[in-house]
C-alpha cells in the first residue's frame, strides 16, 4: 500500500513538471533563409561551368603553378585554417561525449572520529565488530570500485548539440576551401602584375633610347642654329623624366615580388617568371553556368549554408532546457574499515542506483534569455546567409560585365598604340625637315608611352578579371 502511493506521488511529480515547463516555453517563430536566385546572369542559360575546372587546368603558366603549389603548402594564414578544423573536429568528439554514460574507477581511504556523547559515537562504542571484537577507534574507511553517470537524452538536447558540432565543424572546413581560393586568386593577380611591370620597364627603356637619340638629333640641329636651346632643355627634360619613372617602377617590382613571397610564407627571393609571354597571354574564354550553382560550387556559401544548419540546431538544444532532464547514477563497488575485510563477499559490496527528474520551475529568465539569444543568432545567420549568396550573385555579374568591356577597351587601345607608333617617326621626319615644332615630338613621344602603358595596364586588367571571375564562380578549391 505504503510502496504504490510514493509511485502515485512520483507520477503526480513526473506530470507536474511537464506541465509546467512545457506550457511556459516562449513562442519564436524561426526565420526562414531564401534562396530563390535569378535564372541566369543574362540571355544565356547554359549550364557549362568554368569553375569546374581544376586550377592547375585553368592557370597553365607553369611558373605561376609552381608559385601556388608552394603557397597551399606555405601559407600561414591557411595553416591557420587547418588548426581552426582540427578544434571544430575535437569539438565534435566533446559533444558526443555529453550524451554517452560517464564511466571512472574511484579509491578512497580516509578514517573518521565522532564524540562519544553522540547517538552515532554511542552506537559505535556499544558496537563490536566480532563477538569480542570492538570497534576500532578512530574507525578506517578504505573504498574501491566503478561508478557511472548518463543524462538521459529524452528531448535530444545533446544529440542536437552534437549535430550542430558537426555542422560548424563542416563550415570551417568550407573556410578553409574559401582561403584556399582567395589565395590562388591573390598569387595569380600579384603575378599577373608583375609581368605587366616587367613589360611596362621593358618600354620604358626603349622610349629613353628613342628619347635620347632625338635629343642627339635636337643637338646638332641647335649646331646648325635650326633650333634654340630651349627646345634641347625640352628634350633633356623629357629624358630625365621617362628615366626617373623606371625607379618607380623597380620599386613596384619590389613590391610585388615582396607580397608573391609573403603569400608563399618565405623570405625575399627572386620570382621565376617570363616577361615575353605577358603579350601574347590570352585571357580563358569563361563559361558562367547558371546563378544556382553558385550554392554548390562557392565555399562562402556552403559556409553560411553550415553555419545556418548548426544556428537552428542551437535553438533546439536552447529549447530543450525548458523540459525536465533524466540522470541516472549508479556505483559498485567494495567499502570496509580494513584491507583485510575490503574485498569480502557480499559483506564488503557496495552498490547503488539512482534515478533523478530535473526541471525548471522557478526564476527561468537566464533559460529564457539563452532561447532569445540562440533564436536571434539564428536570425542573424540567416541574414548573413542572404548576404552572401547576393554579393556572390553580384561578384559574377559585375566580373562578367568587366570582361566584356574591357575585351573592347583593349581592341580599341591596340589601334591606338598603333597609331601613336607610327606618328613617332612622322614627326621626328618632321622635325628634321622644319616642318613640325618640337613641342609636337615631344607631346607625340609621351602620348605613345602612356598609350602603351594603358595597353599594358589594359592587359593586366583582363587577365586579372580572369582571375577574379573564376575565382567568383567558386573555382579552384577542388
């Protein structure tokens, strides 16, 4: 009678708390990411991919190949990365760990002494161990044996906490793949760069040689009293300008070789690379895909995308600390007062089992205050999500954009260079024939230095929105 009213009890007490807590659990409403994407960057709807392709298919200059192949083994920042994933990945071994019962072996020994004049004192010196035996004073307390605890996952609290684990554990590895592209894409802009620096050096000094030969011609001319000696300070200056304009260059040079052996996490040193091969570069014919692939094939994303997953996983486990958790601890083992009698059987047995039902009922705003902020960190990510698959979106487009106009800017620049080439030599017959003035070689000599220049600059640009592009589509990485 006495053993089924504690069960009616503990039922009424069991009913209670879940009554309790599952009626005051707030009411959020989730936010939910959209990711409807336009069907396409433009008229075409093809489905070809260039970020499909590996790198070392997309970058074919084996000099540039060498350069990345030591940045993915060198570069501190990735390796940076890579330690963040093994923590993600340890992270997920402590989670599991959470919902798995807890098993360690315990041994004790200690004595203990209690006053006479108490009702345990009393019972002890009254007491004997053996028929004539008394109990030892003070009385020795040795202890050996196993004991076990496991939180009962009932709302899959743990469980949910370790899939979220998983899910960040995930996303960092999507980080590391997002460093790698943006490395790839920094090493092969940085070379791109230096090759067009070389070739900008490399007209620099043939236009001081053409420089300096009419500057000869403007001397002799001033001999033969043709000219004045303010047109041979002209050209002298001319010459000195175009000179003091390669040292900016040089350092230029140094500069960026400087971030290609940053990026390579070595010290200065050369950068192999053939100058000659800058102009007869033609940027890769790039075939965009559609805007959904953008989901599967950008690390950003698939990042965000894994960071979202774990964010509402969160709110699950925050919610679960609203609803009663089971333990359940048990012990076994051996207790005694003296070696001799420790492992006596079943005297010296020792062993328990115990369950107990937990739940909030009072002063819950720290519970609630943790729901709120996993339920608001979810809203963010979501955000962050849309974000990012709108830049990556824009990022495609705007690179699309750019390679077609300047696909057109370069072929109008060439005639240009061209024209301006050809009109170098008309005005220096000109000139030695009196009819044209100096000022019109010297403006004609630094309108076709700067012309070059832009074509060079030109150049670089499209082969670094080939970079870029590829880089947007989500290439590399694989």
């Amino acid at each position: 009678m006495f053993r089924n009213r504690i069960i009616q009890y503990a039922g009424l007490i069991l009913f209670c708390l879940l009554y309790t807590t599952a009626c005051k659990v707030p009411s959020l409403v989730p936010k939910t990411e959209n990711k409807k994407l336009p069907g396409s960057y433009g008229s075409s709807e093809d489905s070809t991919n260039t970020a499909q392709l590996k790198w070392r298919e997309f970058y074919n200059d084996p000099n540039l190949v060498a350069l990345i192949d030591t940045a993915l083994k060198n570069n501190q920042e990735l390796n940076v990365v890579l330690q963040e994933i093994e923590i993600s990945r340890n992270e997920i071994s402590v989670r599991r760990g959470e919902y798995l019962p807890f098993v360690g072996l315990r041994a004790g020994a200690g004595f203990d002494k209690v006053p006479r004049y108490t009702n345990i004192g009393a019972m002890e010196a009254t007491t004997d161990i053996k028929p004539g035996k008394p109990m030892p004073e003070p009385v020795p307390d040795l202890g050996l044996g196993a004991y076990a605890r496991w939180e009962v996952d009932i709302w899959h609290k743990l469980r949910n906490a370790q899939k979220s684990a998983v899910k960040r554990y995930l996303a960092s590895s999507e980080g590391r793949n997002f460093v790698i592209t943006n490395l790839i894409a920094e090493v092969a802009n940085n070379y791109f760069e230096l090759l067009a620096l070389d070739n900008q050096l490399a007209i620099l000094k043939q236009n001081i040689e053409i420089q300096t030969n009419a500057l000869e011609i403007v001397r002799l001319q001033k001999q033969a009293t043709r000219v004045t000696e303010l047109a041979v300070r002209r050209f002298e200056a001319q010459v000195l300008n175009t000179r003091s304009l390669q040292y900016d260059i040089q350092q230029r040079i140094t500069e960026t070789e400087n971030r290609i052996n940053f990026l390579l996490a070595r010290y200065p040193q050369p950068i192999a690379r053939n100058d000659d091969a800058f102009n007869t570069m033609i940027p890769k014919t790039i075939q965009a895909g559609l805007p959904s692939q953008l989901l599967t094939n950008r690390p950003d994303i698939r990042r965000a995308e894994f960071e979202l997953a774990a964010a509402k996983l969160d709110v699950q486990v925050a919610r679960a600390q609203f609803y009663p958790s089971l333990g359940i601890s048990a012990s076994l083992g051996y207790r005694a007062f003296s070696p001799a009698y420790l492992f006596s059987t079943p005297e010296s047995i020792l062993y328990s089992l115990a369950g107990e039902l937990v739940g909030p009922l009072v002063n819950r705003r720290a519970i609630t205050a943790t729901y709120a902020n996993a339920n608001a960190r979810q809203t963010q990510t979501v955000y962050n999500y849309e974000r990012v698959v709108l830049n990556a979106y824009f990022e495609v487009a705007n690179q699309l954009a750019k390679i077609s106009n300047l696909e057109r800017s370069y072929d109008l620049k060439s005639q240009e260079v061209q024209a301006l080439t050809q009109s170098i030599d008309i005005s220096n017959d000109l000139f030695q024939s009196t009819r044209a003035d100096y000022m019109e070689v010297l403006l004609t000599q630094r309108d076709a230095l700067e012309s070059r220049f832009e074509l060079i600059e030109t150049k670089k640009q499209q082969l670094n929105a080939m970079v870029n592009i590829y880089q947007a589509l989500g290439g590399g990485w694989n």
